[in-house]
C-alpha cells in the first residue's frame, strides 16, 4: 500500500484576488476574522460538508458541528487530521492556536479547548472560508 503524499494548492496572492470575493480573500489569505453571527454558516443545521472555500478540500462534517453561541461555525472535530494545520498565532496579545486548511494554506479561525465532551475541542471557523456542500438525498 503506497502512502500518497498530500498535493498542495499553491497559487500566488494575484490569483486568489481574482478567485476569491473581497471578504474570503481578506479571511482566507490576510487572516482577516468576520464579524459574529454575520456569516452565512453559523446558524446551518443542514447535513452536509464544510468545504475549504478556497481549494475545495473536505475539512468539516455537519455530524461535528454544535451551536457554540459565538456567532461562528463551530465544530469538535475536522473530517480527518491532515486536513488542517495548526499554527500558534500571538497576535492581539493572546496566545491562540490558528487553524489553516492543509491543503492550500488559507486562514479557517482558531481552536480553542472549551469545546463538547468528545474531544473537548471547539474549532471556531469563519462562514468565509467555508463552503457548504449539503448532501444529497438518496432518490429510489
Ligand atoms: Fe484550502
């Protein structure tokens, strides 16, 4: 069994001007954070898939997904490990762990550890990173 190595999307700042609105590309690409409860996905209770607004990528299942009462997308797990990166971000005088998808390098949000039983994790997305794939019901 042959291990794949992961391909990774990269494409300059220009090219991801010209794909990604004004507020994904100011979240996704300058680490920019929507304001509360304005994103299209907070409130989404469809079952589906949280894909990377930016390449695509699977990154969240609507199976991990609670109301945190932040105002953000919120979730406990992402769909596996590899699809995320963790980064220590010091920025605002705090000391938080950045989440990027690891597929392309954009922004998602933060982790935080005050999240349900399970594992404890709270994944703290921006709506403007994700996009929402609902799944389709299967027609006999
Ligand atoms: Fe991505």
């Amino acid at each position: 069994m042959g291990s794949r190595m992961a391909e990774k999307v990269r494409k300059s700042e220009e090219e991801w001007k010209k794909e990604l609105s004004p507020q994904q590309y100011h979240v996704l690409r300058e680490k920019g954070t929507e304001p509360a409860f304005t994103g299209e996905l907070h409130k989404n209770k469809k079952e589906g898939t949280y894909k990377c607004a930016a390449c695509g990528e699977d990154l969240f299942s609507s199976d991990t997904k609670f109301d945190s009462g932040s105002g953000w997308p919120s979730f406990y797990l992402p769909m596996s490990n590899d699809k995320i990166e963790e980064k220590t971000d010091r920025s605002l005088f705090m000391t938080r762990t950045e989440v990027l998808c690891a597929k392309c390098g954009g922004h998602l949000g933060h982790v935080f550890d005050d999240g349900p039983k399970l594992t404890g994790l709270r994944y703290c997305v921006n709506s403007a990173s994700l996009k929402f794939e609902e799944t389709e019901k299967k027609k006999e």
